[in-house]
C-alpha cells in the first residue's frame, strides 16, 4: 500500500509539471493507458482472494480516480494557457483596407424563399407570416388534430413548460399551418396565400433537422376543387425547377386538416448519377419522388376559422423549403444548411445580385 501511495504521488507530481498536452498525455498513456501501471495494478484484483480484494481495491480505484483527476485538471490548467497565448499573440487590424469584393453570399435557404415568393406573387398569392412559438389550438386543435395524434407527443414537439395568461399550452410550431389559420380568423374569405417560414420538430439525421423551413400554401374561395390544386402545383413546380416537363402524380393521403388529402409525387429521370426532377415516373429508367402533402380544407378546419364550408371551399399544401433547395442545387446533407461552414457556402450561396425574377428565370446567376 505504501508502494501504491508512493507511485501515486510522484505520478501526479509529474502530472503538475507537465509543460504541454504531449508530455501530459504520455503521462496518462503510463498510468491509465491498457498497459499502464494502474490498469495492470486493477487486473490483479481478479487473482486476489476475497480479503485481499477488499482490502486493496479501494485504495487502487482511488489512486486511479486521483491521477484521472489531476490529468484532467492539468489539461484544462495548459488549454487555458494555450488559449490565453493566442488571444494575447493573434491581434485584428481594424484599418486594414476592406476587400475590394464583397465575401458575403445569400444563403441557398434566403434564396430559394424569395425564388418561391416571386413565382406565388405571380400567381396571384400574397405573404403571410405568424409567430414562431404558439399555443396548442392554433397549431393542432384547429386543424382538427385530435388530443390522441402522435404529433401532440413530446418526442415529436418541443414544449414549453409554462403556459400563457390563458392557459394555453405553448410550443414550438411543428409546421406553418397555424398561419394559414390566424390569415383566415384575420382576413376572412377570399384569401390566397403562401406562409413560409421556420419550423420545430424533434428529429435529426442527414435529411431531418430539429429546426428546418416549409412553405404552404392556402387558396379559399367559392368553387374551388382538386383540379384547381393539381394546376397550382404543376405551375409552381415547372416554374421552379424550369422544366416544361414537370410530371405529377396525385396520390390518396390522410391529413387531419385536408379532406380529400393526396400525396404529390414527382417523376424523375438519371442524369450523370444524379436524380433531377422531370419526366414520366412511369418510363424505363425514370421513377417517382414524393415531395409534398396536400388536399381540400377540411370543412372542421374552415369551422375553426369562422368560415362557412358551405359556402367556402379551398385547398392548401405544404413542402420544405430545404428539401426543394436540395433537389434544384445538387445537395445531399440538410445538416451542412446549419453548420455555417464557409467553404459550403461560398460554393452554394448566391450572390446578392441574383435576384429571382419571372422574366429571367428564377434560378438564373448573375
């Protein structure tokens, strides 16, 4: 034990005077490394009798938790140093001269909102936009989400844990539909409109992020059908993917808020090992991509906003705007949108210049 208390303490007095992270580290490979002293010392217990390993094990595991201890501290004591040092060496100068081109870039997300909002407004649709965190009723009970949908659930919806003056439970909107109700308390009927904007869901991989962007769209007025919504969408579609051969096909869905609901799929075709959106699904070597939810109000949904079913009809749909940025630019990882890495966006921004317009195409660079 005196030999274990020994080893010990001219471990941790190397430990303190360790001048860099490499020395420090090898020090840590010596003691707590597979090979290291104190590892070996631990793979004793196992041959030791009942009473030895009572005795002994206490006092290694200490000494183990000791050394761990002090390297930790002397890592943190020489980053902090290290840190320090640059800060004091690496200086800015401010007089330094601007750059005689501008560095920034419009991100690809800015770009492909303001792609979809020149080709809406010339549809005929407005802007409408609405608060980020909201209460329960706008953003699931009067879109004739039940208490019981899995939406509601916490791994799906980020909750806050207070609720407002009324009582209202709040969270994080899990889409922009709430928007389309607060237009439609607001404004009435007729309305056309587009709501983009950021929304919050519990989820995350390379196509999923815990916050992303979505657009829908909202048409109520008199007579309005399915038919109105497959031109709608056809004519967005072909707009921003500037292809006249955009090919869609309607498939039954179920959404709380829609009714009838239909899936859209998009056909596409290989180009170069690529996937690009045009052409009949249904031809060799082409296939079919789903890419948005839409359908007809739900007569409830248009109750909740204080409208007649009777004498109103409409029809919505919603897609990610990250999604359609991915399919139009060539992209494959939604989580680089948010990893603000420069090289990224320097090859995938745009320039401020590139402004998307109808008449030049609204994906054209300047």
């Amino acid at each position: 034990m005196s030999e274990l208390q020994t080893r010990k303490d001219q471990a941790i007095a190397a430990i303190d005077a360790a001048d860099n992270l490499d020395a420090l580290e090898a020090l840590r490979v010596e003691a707590l490394g597979k090979q290291g002293w104190i590892s070996l010392l631990l793979k004793t217990l196992g041959q030791m009798s009942p009473e030895e390993r009572q005795n002994q094990a206490p006092a290694i595991q200490a000494a183990r938790g000791e050394v761990a201890d002090a390297i930790a501290a002397r890592k943190a004591a020489l980053e902090n140093a290290e840190l320090e040092r640059r800060l004091a060496s690496e200086t800015l100068d401010l007089s330094l001269p601007a750059p005689q081109a501008p560095r920034g870039s419009v991100h690809p997300v800015s770009q492909v909102m303001d792609e979809l909002a020149e080709i809406f407004a010339d549809l005929g649709f407005s802007v409408a936009t609405g608060p980020e965190i909201e209460d329960d009723w706008h953003n699931f009970t009067a879109l004739n989400m039940a208490e019981t949908h899995p939406a509601r659930a916490m791994h799906d919806t980020f909750y806050f844990p207070d609720r407002d003056a009324e009582k209202r439970q709040m969270l994080l909107r899990t889409h922009t539909s709430p928007v389309q109700i607060r237009s439609m308390v607001a404004q009435g009927a007729p309305i056309r409109i587009i709501a983009p904007g950021r929304v919050y869901r519990s989820d995350s991989d390379a196509t999923h992020t815990p916050m992303f962007h979505q657009i829908e769209g909202l048409v109520i007025d008199r007579d309005i059908h399915l038919g109105h919504l497959k031109w709608t969408l056809e004519t967005f579609l072909k707009a921003f993917f500037e292809r006249d051969d955009i090919v869609l096909r309607l498939r039954p869905s179920y959404f709380p808020f829609t009714e009838p609901s239909v899936e859209v799929d998009v056909g596409w075709q290989a180009v170069n090992g690529r996937r690009v959106l045009g052409g009949d699904g249904d031809a060799p070597g082409h296939g079919w991509m789903e890419l948005l939810g839409s359908g007809m109000v739900n007569r409830r949904v248009l109750e909740f906003a204080g409208l007649d079913p009777d004498e109103w009809q409409g029809f919505a749909f919603g897609v990610g705007v990250d999604r359609l940025a991915m399919l139009k630019y060539g992209m494959d990882d939604l989580r680089a949108f948010f990893d603000g890495d420069a090289r990224w966006l320097a090859h995938y921004g745009f320039s401020a210049f590139d402004q998307p317009s109808i008449s030049a195409g609204v994906g054209a660079r300047a």
